[in-house]
C-alpha cells in the first residue's frame, strides 16, 4: 500500500488538485472496468469537490459511468439537513450528469439496523453484477475512490475513537445508535471495507484537525489508535490533501 502526502497553499489549489486527482481515477477505471465506484463523505469534502462540476472536467468525466455510494449517513430523511446524501446532492451531484439510478442513497425508511443490512445487500447485488469489485485478497468489496474526510477528534465515517465499531470485522456496513456526534443514528463502512480500496483520499483542512494529523503522520506510533491511523489499505493507495493550517503541528 502506497502513501502520499500533498500540501496546498490554499484550500482552492487543494480543490483543483482534488478535482484533477478524482477525474484521472474515473478515467483510468471507466476504461479498465466499464464502471467507476465512488464513495463519497459528508462534511467539507463536498465543497472541496466543487472544480468536478465545472469545465472541463464536466464535460471531459464519463459521468454515465459513475456509481455513487456512502461511506456513512446519517438515519434521517433525505430531504433532512443533517443527511449526507442532501449535502452531496446540493453542492455536487445536482450539478453533474450521473444517472439517478446509480445514486445509492439509503433507505430513509428502515431502522438504522435495518438501512444498514439493505446497503450490505445492494453492495452484494452490485458484487453479483460486476459493477462494484472484490478485492482479491481480503473477501471485501474493493471501490475504485473513497473520498473521505476526518474529525477533529481523529474519526473518520462513523467509526469513532474507542467505539467498540471500529473493531467490526465481518460485517461490510453496520449501524451505530450512539454516535458521540449528533444525530446519534447512523449507518457506516467497517474498516475492511475501507481498507479494501483501491483509491482513498483523505481531504483534512484547517488548525482544528492539526492535533490528530500529527497523531496519524507522525512516526510515533501509540497503542491508542486514532481510527484515520487504522485506515491501512491492503492493496492501495492512500493520499492526504492536507492545507498549511491542518499540518502545522508536523516538524519539517
């Protein structure tokens, strides 16, 4: 597994570097497998997404190849502003021609046990079909691009810091009642889904989140994992788009 550091200047030179990344990905997979997964966040990443739905990546991308999926949502409705997928919708996937069916929202209508056994079965259906990879080695779905962000607290989807959770190792989606972070219901990736990738970017800006980068970059190693230092993918290739402010507390 192969890791990169870059950082920006400024959070709009991470954005045209974020969007170049993300368009270079979609091309080399539409053309190698005729299908392109996404996995998206909620947060800022959506904003740092924003250069995708202008020229010339919104007419240069295979939109038509895109699959779209979450990494974690909140159990709410759609419509609600707390949901992720109202988030992305707004600020991105309006904005862009992917086909509305290839949009995997959850069903805002189960129980958050229940949203979560449904998103395991659409990912196996979508396995069983060809348009989502296995990876070759962990028996876990491999996605092309994971898109993802990170707390202040060093979480990252719904996998929190001493969660019983981050420590789920067969189950592909689970749920959580009590997330710390309000709304208290959510559904979330496990680990070796996330670790299965084949592409994770790992967009963290801004002082608030300097304390965990440290954590997570640094070479000192502490037995208290953060869950963005658990984020070791088997088979893949990890970068962090980091601004000047995130990475303040790493020497040289």
């Amino acid at each position: 597994s192969k890791r990169d550091l870059l950082i920006f200047d400024a959070e709009e030179n991470l954005a045209v570097a974020l969007a170049k990344y993300t368009a270079d990905i979609s091309a080399k997979f539409a053309a190698e497998r005729g299908a392109v997964t996404v996995v998206l966040s909620g947060g800022s990443l959506i904003y740092a997404l924003r250069k995708l739905t202008e020229a010339p990546y919104l007419e240069t991308v295979d939109w038509s190849k895109w699959h779209v999926f979450w990494v974690d949502e909140r159990v709410v409705p759609k419509d609600h502003e707390d949901s992720n997928y109202k988030l992305a919708l707004d600020g991105f996937l309006s904005k862009v021609p992917i086909p509305a069916g290839q949009v995997y929202a959850i069903n805002d209508a189960l129980s958050a046990e229940g949203a979560a056994e449904d998103y395991e079965t659409i990912l196996k259906q979508l396995v069983k079909n060809g348009v989502l990879a296995m990876s070759k080695t962990t028996g876990f779905p491999r996605f092309d691009l994971q898109l993802l962000g990170m707390g202040p607290d060093g979480h990252i989807a719904s996998l929190f810091p001493g969660h019983p959770l981050v420590k789920e190792n067969k189950k592909w989606v689970t749920h959580i009642l009590d997330s710390p972070k309000p709304p208290p219901q959510r559904i979330t990736f496990t680990f070796p889904v996330i670790n299965s990738s084949a592409y994770v970017a790992m967009v963290v800006t801004g002082a608030g989140k300097a304390g965990a980068v440290q954590k997570a970059i640094s070479d000192k190693k502490t037995s208290d994992l953060l869950p963005v230092e658990m984020a070791i993918l088997d088979d893949g290739e990890f970068t962090w788009f980091t601004d000047k402010e995130a990475v303040s507390m790493l020497q040289n």
